[in-house]
C-alpha cells in the first residue's frame, strides 16, 4: 500500500485535531504538520510509527556491524 504525505499547518491541525488523529489512525493517512511554511513535526499511524521504530533499530544495528 502506498502512502502519501499530506502537509498541514500546526493552526490547521489544531483546529481538526481529532479528524487529524482518525484520519492517521484509520485511514492510514500520514501528515507533515508546518509552521511558517517548514515542516516541524509528523503525525502518522501507530503502526507506521511502531515500523519505523523497528527499523531504525535494525538500521543501526546493521550500521554498527559495518562500522
């Protein structure tokens, strides 16, 4: 499944918090929250965030070994 990244602002996303937050959690979206026009933060699914998570584990293991 491919997933595209929707950018908000910060006042956007806090004025739609909890569509925000569903929208992430059910409907796989991700978003790049901004202010002033730069990304400042990420809102993504648990489960995105639990793969991410895992694999920068493995990445900096993998990057030990070699180093």
């Amino acid at each position: 499944m491919s997933h595209q990244l929707n950018k908000m602002s910060t006042v956007e996303a806090r004025e739609n918090f909890s569509e925000l937050i569903n929208q992430a959690a059910y409907g796989n979206k991700r978003y790049i929250l901004t202010r002033r026009g730069r990304a400042v933060a990420g809102v993504v699914s648990i489960s995105d965030l639990k793969f991410l998570n895992e694999n920068r584990k493995r990445l900096n293991e993998e990057d030990r070994v070699v180093n």
